[in-house]
C-alpha cells in the first residue's frame, strides 16, 4: 500500500508529546512491514532538516484560504535506512515559528490557526498532485489534519488524482477539537451545507469544528486505546461534546493502542540516562537514580522511594488530585522528582511543595527529553493519576525501565497496566478506580508497603519489563485496518 501519513508534528523534527512521538515510529514501521510511506508536517522555524539529503522541487503551490492565496514550497527527505519519505510543507508567514500551536508572548493560541490548518490540509493535497503520487490510503491525526478527509470528500472529490482514496482519522486526544469562530468557515472553500446544514459535518454549536467534520467523514475513525474508544462515546465528560457524533460512527470505530519505540525507550539500549541495565542485572538502575538525586540535590535514602512525574501540567493529568493530597502525600516516607511545563497554577504549587519539602521534592518546570530518560531509569515508581488519558506513552516506558507504575484505571492507563494481586504476586502496577484523592493516596500506599518487600517488588519490576509494547503489534493492527478499507 501507499501511505500518507498527515500531522502536525513528528518526532524527531517537531514534538510537544505523545503525537509526535507517535508519529515518530507508527511511519517506520509501517515501511517495516513493506508498505510505502510519505509523511508530511510543516517545517517550523526550529525544524532541523537533514541538508545533506534534501530535496526542494524548483516549484511553489498556490494555496487558497479566504479569497487569497499564499504559496507554499516543500522540502522533501527520505530516509535512508526505514525508507520513509518526508514532506515538509514551507510557508514563512503561517509557519515559520518557534511554537507549533501557542503565542509564548501571550499563552493563547496563535489567533490565525484556523487559516494555518487550512493552509497545511489543502497543502497535503496538492503537493501529492503535483508530485503524481496517488496514496491508497491518507491517515490523518488530531484536528490539525482533520480538514483533509472533509477536503477528499468536498472540494477534491471530483479530481480523478483522489479517486477511491480513502481516509482515517486517528483521535490522540479528543479534548483538542480545533473550534474556531463562524466567520472561519468561508475560508475552508467548501460548500455551504458542510456547516449550513442541519447536520452539517463542521459546524459545532454554532462554530466551526475541525475535528468533528473529520469525524463524520472520514472513512474509518481510530483512537489510541481500546478502552479510550468506548470511553468518548458513553461519557459526556470525556466525549467533550462529540459523545453522539462518536457513537453514530461506531461501527467504524476502533481502538489500537499506541506503541513504543524499544529503540529509544530501553533501559538495555538507552543513550541518554548515564547508565544502562536490563532484566538479568538490575544494578545499573540503583546507579542511575544515584545520580539522578545528585542532580537534584536531594539526599539518597536507599529506603524511601522515588516517584517520578513527567507530565503537561494540566487537570487533566490527575494534578489535582495531588494539590489536594500534598500535604499527606509528603508526609509519607517518599522523595518525588517531576518535569513538565502547564498551567501556572500548578508551577505555583510544586515551586511552593519544593520550598516546603526541600529534601523530598525537585520540579523542574520546563521540557527536556534527556532529563525525561533519566527519570524513566532512575525512579522507582511512576505516578498517573489521570482524569482521562486517551492512551499515555510514559506508563510503557516505566514498565520497560522496572518503573512501577501507579495509575487511574482510564483510557490506555486501563489497557497497558494490571493491578498488582497479591496472592499470586502477578500485576505489573497499582491501579485505582476513583477520581479521589483518597483512592490516589491508598494506591500510593499500597506501593509503598511493597517497596519495602525487596523480593515481591523485585518481582513487580520484573513482570513490568517483561510486557511488550513495540510498535510490531500496533503497526500490524493499523496495516490490516488500511487493508481491509481500501480492499
């Protein structure tokens, strides 16, 4: 098959999380299982191309978005060793930024990324036109790329060039849907009854919604967990609106949970955190979290645990939860080191916890994937008390590197981690059910006793990193989706 594979951002060109992450490994091994495959994203200001194989075509595509135009040129690279082929759609005006989404001068959203999407989604067409290569199958993900699949099915679906391809969307997080104001529907140039109309596909409450327009017409809908998938049609919560949208589409409707690229996130392979280890000699982890608390400042105590926490500091994460349990949570006989950047409330709380427990808490409140590795392998236990959470990527890395996992039994959270038993010392972490502090706190408590238990929690940690979340498994199941579509 012949796959265009659409996003915002691509590890590891431009990322702000799991998508780019994703997109990262989902392309590679795709072309591993034999099929050809093009990504294409935007080229940012911070973009790092690999000169020394690049490719620019001597032409520029006119792109129209609210009765003007804007050329767009692309740098192209294909990669040696996987075989993938990389589109980079290049527009100085809509995205030639240091940010992919956000003003950092205001935190708002960039106020032109209606138009900018427009731009990439239209550009994504065009440049396979011109190019006159015909995919089979164009995979779309989050509402950036959502206009593509409304684009195929309006505007192009009488161009001989887009005949018979066909179209999937992948949902990462429903919470970001890309609702823009009415006044953004003309510049989209497809007809009225797309938003005018009494189900019109774009139109959201009055606004226009890339999300959902991708979602009633694309031709398969996938999210990133099993659980995930049922969770946004029954929940009001967690459908964000779109529950009923969802729910018309659920014959069409799956779930594949995302993968990890073993390459990167393997404590035996890792070229980031200072030392390696594996199952067969775990001595190497004891040195990485040595060093790791050195880095921080904080004093070793080979008897109290180290949580890490790498996060969007946001409400959706749980972080809620641990304000409320702050005081208690300190209390117990732990240390905690945490990285993410979010909501100002929250830098306000672990600035204010690290004052107040200087022996027990380091947050770096910035990103930095070096760091993100070190923690990985140096952390005893990871803590994930989401309110909801579509698949999460850093529960499988902690399972890989020994890294018990505490988590709330939602989304990818249910289907990658199993409460840990007792009885038959089977499990792999500590889950809870409740959206309560308390529930948190108990879970919490439950590692702690066994931590203090060196064989059972040896076992813990072994039965974590024997759990296999490659790409393989997730590629395969994505690659007989397309098959079957396109047959």
């Amino acid at each position: 098959m012949k796959i265009l594979e659409v996003s915002s951002e691509v590890a590891p060109f431009a990322r702000t999380g799991g998508l780019g992450d994703v997109l990262g490994a989902l392309p590679r091994a795709l072309a591993k299982l034999g099929h050809e495959v093009t990504v294409c994203m935007p080229r940012y200001a911070h973009l790092p191309l690999p000169e020394q194989v690049l490719g620019r075509p001597d032409w520029s595509l006119p792109i129209p978005v609210g009765g003007k135009t804007t050329d767009v040129t692309l740098a192209v690279h294909k990669e040696r060793r996987s075989k993938v082929t990389y589109w980079f759609i290049e527009n100085e005006h809509y995205f030639h930024r240091d940010h992919l989404y956000r003003d950092p001068d205001t935190g708002d959203d960039f106020v032109d990324n209606d138009e900018r999407f427009i731009v990439f989604c239209r550009s994504v067409l065009e440049a396979a036109r011109r190019f006159d290569w015909k995919p089979d199958l164009i995979h779309c993900h989050d509402w950036q790329a959502g206009l593509v699949p409304v684009l195929l099915k309006s505007a192009y679906v009488s161009d001989a060039m887009f005949a018979d391809v066909k179209s999937v969307l992948t949902i990462h997080n429903l919470g970001y849907q890309g609702v823009f104001d009415a006044k953004t529907f003309p510049k989209i140039g497809v007809p009225d009854d797309l938003f005018y109309a009494v189900t019109g596909p774009l139109e959201f409450f009055g606004k226009v919604n890339y999300l959902k327009g991708a979602i009633v017409m694309a031709d398969k809908v996938t999210t990133v967990s099993r659980q995930y998938a049922e969770e946004i049609q029954s929940s009001e919560e967690i459908g964000a609106g779109l529950q009923d949208v969802l729910r018309q589409r659920s014959d069409d409707l799956s779930g594949i949970v995302n993968g990890v690229d073993y390459t990167v996130w393997s404590p035996s392979r890792d070229k980031k955190a200072p030392y390696r280890f594996n199952l067969a000699n775990l001595s190497g982890k004891r040195m990485v979290k040595v060093e790791l608390l050195n880095k921080a400042g904080l004093p070793v105590r080979d008897r109290a645990p180290l949580i890490g926490i790498i996060s969007r500091l946001a409400d959706q994460k749980g972080f809620d939860l641990i304000a409320e349990a702050a005081d208690d949570l300190f209390k117990l006989d732990i240390q905690m080191i945490l990285l993410g950047t979010g909501d100002a409330t929250y830098h306000k709380l672990f600035q204010d916890l690290q004052k107040r427990y200087p022996d027990q808490l380091k947050a770096y409140l910035t990103f930095d994937d070096d760091l993100a590795h070190w923690i990985e392998a140096g952390a005893d236990m990871f803590l994930m008390p989401s309110r909801y959470e579509p698949c999460g990527l850093n529960q499988m890395y902690s399972l890989k590197y020994g890294t018990v996992p505490i988590v709330r039994r939602v989304g990818g959270l249910a289907d990658t981690v199993v409460d840990y038993d007792a009885s038959n010392q089977s499990g792999t972490g500590f889950v809870f059910d409740e959206y309560t502090a308390e529930a948190m706190m108990a879970a919490v408590g439950r590692a702690i006793d066994l931590y203090e238990r060196k064989r059972p929690w040896m076992k813990l940690m072994k039965n974590g990193m024997r759990r296999d979340f490659s790409w393989d498994a997730s590629a395969r199941q994505y690659a007989a989706l397309f098959e079957g579509l396109v047959s």
